[in-house]
C-alpha cells in the first residue's frame, strides 16, 4: 500500500537545556531526527514529511538535500494538531505511518513487521510491555481489537494494572485518514489535540483498531533531556556490540566499544577495549584492533593489525598491514599489502606499495610510494610551500635515511638510495646514492656553557 510517514519533530525540548532543537541532539554520532529519517527510507514510502516547529530553520538547514517535505507547527497544540497540519500535504489516499523525531532506537523491522500486521484496521498502533508502566497510557483490548487508550491519571486500579502500553507511533488507513485526524478537538485541560483520541473516535465509528506489541521495550524509548540521550546511546552501543558478536567478532569488553554508525566484521576478527567506530567501517577476516584505536570511514582488510592508540580516518587499508601503535592515518591513505606503519607515524593522501615500512616518528604526505621501500627513522616529505601542496614519489626498492626531508615535488627513482640526514630537493636516479649533508667539523677549543651563579640581593 502507499506509505506516507510523518515525523513529529516540531517540540522544543525545554529539558535537554540547550539552544539547540532537541531532535538536533546527536546519537552516536548523528542527529536523532536522521536515525527516524534513516528508518524510515527503509520502508520505501512515497515521501517523509518532518513536523518542525521549534528551531525549524536549524533542523531543516540540518537535514536539507534529503527529499525531505517540512511542514510548519507554527503553535504547537499537541500531537494531533501537528497531524492536522499535514492533511494538506499528505499524498491522497496514503496510509500515514506517524513517527517521533526524539525515538530515534525504533527499527524498520519492527515497523514493517506493523504494517504488515495491520490487516483491515483503520488504525494500528504500535504497544510494548515496559518494566515499569507508569505514566504510560494504558491498551484497553476487546475481543476484536482495541477498545481505548487510557491515561495513566485516569486510570481505574484494574487498568494500571495493566502492562501492555502505547509508545505513541501509530498508523492510519488512507481511507479515513482525513475523517479521524479532523475530528480531533481540544477539549481538554490543556486546550490540546492528542493523537491517541483518534483510536475512541475510531472506536466510536465502528472502525476496527489493531495494537502491535514491539519485542524490544527498548525501541520506543524517547529522549527528553541529556540523561535519557545517555541512556539511549548506551542501548545503542550495545545493540551493535551485539551485533558485531553475531557475525562472530569477538570484543574483549561489549560495554567499552562506541560504534557511531555501521562496522561489518569478518571471520575471527578481534576488538580490544575502548576502541570508536564512526561512518562505515569494514574489517576483513582476522582483523585484530588494539585498545583505544579510533577508526573512520576505513576499511582494512584480512588479516591487518591495528596496535593501540592508532587514529585512521577515510583510510584504504590492504591485507597484513600491520599500523600502530600511536600512528595517525589521515584521509586519502591507501596502504597495500604488507605494509608496515610504525609507532608515531603520521600519513597524509599517501599510496604506500606492497611490503613497504614506515616504521618510527616520520610525516608521509601526499606521496605515492612503491612496493619493497624502507623509510628510515624522522624522515618527512615537505610537501607545503606555504601556497602550494606538491607530491613526492619514491620508486620501488628505495632506501630512505635516518632524519631525511624530502622537498616535493622530488622524485627518488627505483632502487635509489639516500644517505642518512639528507635534505633531498632533486630527483635521485635509480640505483644510486644521494647524500646531502654539511662536512662534520670538531671544534676542539669549544667548551660546553655552566650555569651562571643568581647574585643575592
């Protein structure tokens, strides 16, 4: 059927106590308004409209360039005033799928699963069985359905007896979409449309209302201020810990691992503790990930190891390609096979070839390296002029001295070698050797400073 979903995202989030839109907020590493969006693309709908109202130029500058239609709350009157808001805009005759901005854990599973479950109800409504019920509204079920939704201060003691409870995503059939959502009314207390009067108005129709419960409580958890965001992200963390032991990973701690978007894990891959995954990240068989490495956007292929400490961001990393520990490896790095990276490393939109080393307290930037290459100890290719970036480029088979500077654009040719404390600004032919140093003098008349006695006042 044709699926319109509705985010409401219009609130203002008064308790997170910031400036920023609540639904801004960021999870693991993304806004919580993008998990709902990115949810929901997986459902293949005709379109996502987002509620705003509160910040609404901030959330759609933040969310802009996705196909996303925003609608304005300009007074926000209650969950089914914002529904009221997007009957003009909703596709004709679409089942709406009504979502929250701040439930950023609810998953497409679990919702297809409710769409698919909705059989010929008018409304369906998504239930969980919290651990504690309170201050939920309570399902009332008949033998066809659903029969009301009760709030919990108006609940009989039987009814807050009652487990199962309303997490608030609901879906409405297209056909009596418009019928329900307009005959919401504010006659209440608070002088606010609520969403969940449509399942007694629905009821009161004679329209058939279904409640799907949601297997994981945890799904429908909401975010209302900064102590609920940190709850939400440590069932986020531990959803993909598990998941990553589900492809056979196995994690030294599962509660010290911060995963901040998606990591795909081979066979035997291991992860010791406190190490972050942001972006897509892919890790080959036998991949092993040394405590406290911080890894983005990366993949690294069978059989590498990554000792501790070691930063790699956008990275291309080859077959057992051993980095670390206390390397930083910037975007733009491609590493074949074999490579090594050493202790306080740093590279740069560099190609390093098979079985080349770069193994101690060296700078390689924008450089492309052939295979079989060492790299001595304290060499940096110079690759700014204070303008311009330019590239290096060492053959196959070069050797490389102890403290080098390799002034770009240079080119050392294959089999090269250059001599130790060179500063290297013409290219070096094959096979020979380059050295570029001061002739070494004694001074024998020198005689090492002392310290200078502080006179007394």
């Amino acid at each position: 059927m044709p699926l319109s979903v509705v985010i409401l995202a219009a609130g203002q989030g008064t308790r997170m106590k910031s400036a920023r839109p609540k639904v801004l907020h960021e999870l693991a590493g993304k806004p919580l308004l993008q998990h709902v969006v990115d949810s929901s693309r997986l459902l293949e709908p005709e379109q996502i409209i987002v509620v705003v109202g509160h910040g609404a130029e901030q959330v759609q500058a933040e969310m802009q360039g996705q196909g996303l239609n925003f609608v304005d709350q300009h007074q926000q009157l209650g969950t089914g005033h914002a529904l009221q808001q997007c009957l003009d805009h909703i596709n004709t005759g679409n089942t709406v799928l009504v979502l929250f901005g701040d439930v950023p854990l609810i998953r497409a599973e679990t919702l297809a699963a409710m769409i698919e479950q909705t059989g010929d109800a008018a409304v369906c409504i998504l239930s969980f069985e919290p651990q504690d019920s309170f201050g939920y509204g309570r399902i009332l079920r008949q033998q066809n359905g659903v029969q009301a939704i009760v709030e919990q201060k108006d609940a009989s003691p039987e009814q807050q007896a009652i487990g199962e409870c309303f997490s608030g995503i609901m879906m409405i059939r297209g056909d009596r979409l418009q019928q329900l959502v307009t005959a919401l009314d504010n006659d209440n207390a608070q002088k606010e449309f609520y969403l969940t009067d449509v399942v007694g108005i629905a009821v009161g129709n004679g329209d058939a209302v279904s409640a799907v419960i949601c297997a994981d409580p945890n799904e429908v958890s909401g975010v209302n201020n900064q102590a609920q965001l940190a709850e939400v992200e440590a069932l986020y963390r531990a959803h993909q810990a598990q998941a990553l032991m589900e492809y056979g990973a196995k994690l030294y701690d599962p509660a010290r691992i911060d995963i901040r978007g998606e990591v795909k894990a081979g066979k035997d891959v291991v992860i010791d503790v406190n190490c972050l995954f942001e972006g897509e990240v892919i890790l080959g068989d036998n991949v092993r990930i040394g405590a406290g490495c911080v890894i983005r956007n990366t993949s690294i292929d069978a059989g590498s190891e990554i000792l501790p400490m070691t930063w790699i961001d956008e990275a291309v990393i080859g077959r057992n390609v051993s980095i670390g520990p206390f390397a930083r490896i910037r975007p733009g790095t491609e590493l074949c096979d074999e490579a090594r990276i050493g202790n306080f490393v740093e590279t740069k939109k560099a190609q390093i070839g098979n079985g080349s080393k770069v193994n101690h307290l060296s700078y390689i930037g924008d450089t492309e390296m052939g295979s079989g290459v060492n790299i001595g100890a304290g060499t940096i290719t110079c690759n700014y002029d204070g303008v311009n970036k330019s590239k290096t480029i060492i053959e196959d088979g070069v050797f490389i001295g102890s403290d080098t500077q390799l002034v770009a654009p240079v080119r050392v040719e294959r089999n090269a070698t250059v001599g130790a404390g060179s500063t290297i600004t013409k290219n070096v032919p094959a096979d020979k050797l380059a050295i570029s140093r001061a002739k070494q003098v004694t001074i024998s008349n020198w005689s090492k400073p002392v310290k200078k006695e502080k006179h007394k006042e």
